[in-house]
C-alpha cells in the first residue's frame, strides 16, 4: 500500500494537494468530474498523466478537417457513411437495378468538403483523401456539385445554399 503523505486529499481522483486552494480548484476541473463519473460507476480512478492522453487523443479524433459523402451514380443517391453506401449497395433492390441495367454495378463518387471550425461546409477546393478499397476519390465538377446541393435541399438538407 501507498505510504501516507500529508496535505488534503481528494479519495476520488487518489491524489494529495499542498494546500486548500489547490484541493478546491481541483474539484472544479474535468479531471475530478470524469474520476467522480468513474466513481459512480463502480470503476477505479485514472491518473492524470493518462486522462491527459485520453483528452488529447479525443480531440484530434472529433476534428475532422474534411467530411465525406458517398454518392451512388446508378441511383443519384447520397450516403453520409460508407457503411450505409455499402447496405445500400449489398440490398436486394439495389441489385436487381444493377442487374436490369446490364452494366456492371458503378464505382461510388466520394465528395469531400473542407469544414470551418463551426462544422459547416467552406466554399474552397478539397483536401485530397486516401479512398478506402474499392472506392475512388474524385473532385465534384461545380455544376454536378451545385445539382447535388440542390437536390440535397429539396430532400431537407442541412446544407446552407451557396
């Protein structure tokens, strides 16, 4: 077991303070709240060292400079994901339409557009991205690419109108 140290303790993140202040300004920090929700649930504290890591890791994954869509050319649909574009690709109806086309099933359009900080779409050039297998990653022509948006705005889109 640990040797006992003096100072104040917090019994919920483990760790010693020097003085009160400290201790108080620790109960206000994420750090405290996120071993406190831990706490609850019956788990044991983290460091801080690896809350830190963790908070660092989340960040860059949430910040995405770039969002993809996937856009089906046989149907004119649109996908958000590539998991929905392949349940869409994979269905019954889907290939039955291929299959009455008599060509062979298209590759997708992947469309990416750059984000701002606020999360919407910047009217500039997008950032080339690796196309996962099977895929291949082209820039939308601008008049393909304001057909897409408005259709997308007749179908209830969230997308602002440039």
């Amino acid at each position: 077991m640990a040797t006992k140290q003096d100072g104040f303790y917090c019994s919920t993140s483990g760790t010693y303070f020097s003085d009160k202040e400290s201790l108080a300004e620790h109960y206000k920090s994420d750090f405290h709240r996120y071993n406190l929700k831990r706490k609850v649930a019956g788990l044991p504290p983290v460091t801080k060292e690896w809350f830190e890591a963790r908070k660092a890791q989340l960040t860059t994954a949430t910040t995405s400079p770039h969002q993809k869509m996937w856009f089906d050319p046989l149907t004119k649909k649109k996908f958000q994901t590539q998991n929905t574009y392949q349940a869409h690709v994979n269905s019954k109806k889907y290939q039955e339409l291929v299959k009455q086309s008599g060509q062979p099933a298209p590759a997708p359009i992947i469309m990416v557009k750059q984000l701002q900080e606020d999360g919407h779409a910047a009217n500039g050039a997008a950032p080339k991205a690796a196309a996962p297998a099977g895929f291949t990653v082209k820039a939308p022509h601008p008049k393909a690419a304001a057909a897409a948006a408005a259709a997308g705005d007749d179908a209830g889109s969230d997308q602002e109108p440039s």
